[in-house]
C-alpha cells in the first residue's frame, strides 16, 4: 500500500554541503510538492511541479532547488546547507483538482544541518 | 493571498471528552477545505475533506462542515480518545492545487 516514500527518516548534514532528499510516488500524479514544516510555522510551501520537468517556486525557495525528470520521482536540492535549514521536510502527491480526495504525503526526512 | 487560521494549542482533554478546533480561512474563489492529522513520528494523513458549501466531512467519528458565510471549517469529535492524540491542521486547496495549511494544533488526551 505505498504511496509517496521518501528517501531517508532521519539525516544529518554539515554546514556547506549539498544535500539531495528524494521523493517517489506510485500513483501517477502529475502534481508533486515540497514543504517543511517548522514548530509555530506550519508547512510552507517550497516548491512544486505539475508535470515532468515543470518546477515553480512556492512561498520560501531561496537556498532550495528541485528536479523533476520523472513523473513519479521530486527531488529537493540544498544546494550549500545551512542550519537554517534544519528542518521536517514533508513531500506530497496530490491528483488534479477534479480529484480532491487523492492527496498523500511521505513520512518526512528529519534534517538537521551542523 | 488565501490563509488559514487555525486555534493555538496545545489543547490538552480527558478521554470522552467533546472537542472542537477552529478553524477560520480566507480565500479568492471556492476552495475545498481539509483537516490532516500528523500521529507521532509520522507523515500527514487527510482525515476529511469538503469540497463546496454546507459540505459535512466525516471520518473517524470526526466532523467539519464547510461553512461559507462565517469562512469557517471547525473539527468536532463527540467523545475523544488517547490515540486521537495528535498534530491537526486545517487546510484549503486552492484552484492551481496549491494547499495553505493553518500551523496546527497539538492535542493531547489524557486517560
């Protein structure tokens, strides 16, 4: 019954480098999002992409970049860490807007930047 | 833009008792309305939805009906348990796909 996996729980990372979580789906939604989720914040939205090779950019991109070169695989880039970015970083697969219902959300990857 | 406005928690209950969660939103448009739920260590869950005005989700023994004129989503449960202890978040999704989360309210049961 899997539905959004994401490649790591837990991650840790020293300042400076460059860190790539990963993101995989097996329903074959077009949409696909990044969000971290922060005590006090909520998510907020990273980036998303509505198709294969399509990125936007949400609410907090900076220091962030993603890479969609498969429908079912979204990949958020740090590009130099920093501990900023120590975070809950959720991933989501959501069906077009005539299917509300479907919308799945990974475990999260735990990162904390030293 | 569109937002969600959700009560502070923590919200702490004993077992059996009646809860409620507010939840306020602004929006351009007709949005459809979500409450997730995050359990301990996990991902978010969609626990239910309403997709127009006056809808009634349900799921779990929880409830929310969408409720256009006061711009409002409350999450009831009659009678709450320990394990319904939890991160809950509203939610509004807006007509690109894009979903607003409100911050979230931890509610914790005691037995």
């Amino acid at each position: 019954d899997v539905k959004v996996t994401q490649s790591s729980r837990y991650l840790v990372k020293r300042t400076g480098e460059k860190v790539f979580l990963e993101c995989v789906q097996d329903m074959d939604h077009e949409n696909m999002f990044w969000y971290r989720q922060d005590p006090g914040l909520g998510l907020r939205l990273i980036y998303f992409s509505y198709d294969v090779k399509m990125k936007e950019k949400g609410d907090i991109p900076e220091g962030y970049s993603v890479s969609r070169e498969k429908k079912e695989r979204f990949s958020l880039i740090l590009e130099s860490a920093s501990t900023n970015q120590t975070s809950m970083y959720l991933c989501a697969s959501i069906a077009p807007w005539d299917r509300p219902y479907e919308q799945y959300f990974g475990p999260g990857t735990r990162l904390t930047v030293t | 833009g569109d937002s969600v406005t959700q009560m502070e928690g923590p919200v702490t209950l004993s077992e059996e008792a009646f809860l409620t969660i507010n939840c306020t939103y602004t929006a351009t448009g007709y949005p459809s309305l979500f409450w997730y739920v995050q359990y301990p260590g996990e991902g978010l869950q969609l626990l239910l939805k309403a997709t127009k005005a006056d809808d009634k989700g349900s799921n779990k023994g929880f409830e929310a009906t969408y409720r256009k004129e006061t711009t409002s989503f409350h999450l009831e449960k009659g009678s709450v348990q320990v394990s319904d202890s939890a991160v809950y978040f509203c939610a509004l999704r807006e007509q690109d796909d894009k979903i607003i989360f409100g911050k979230g309210t931890r509610l914790h049961i005691l037995p």
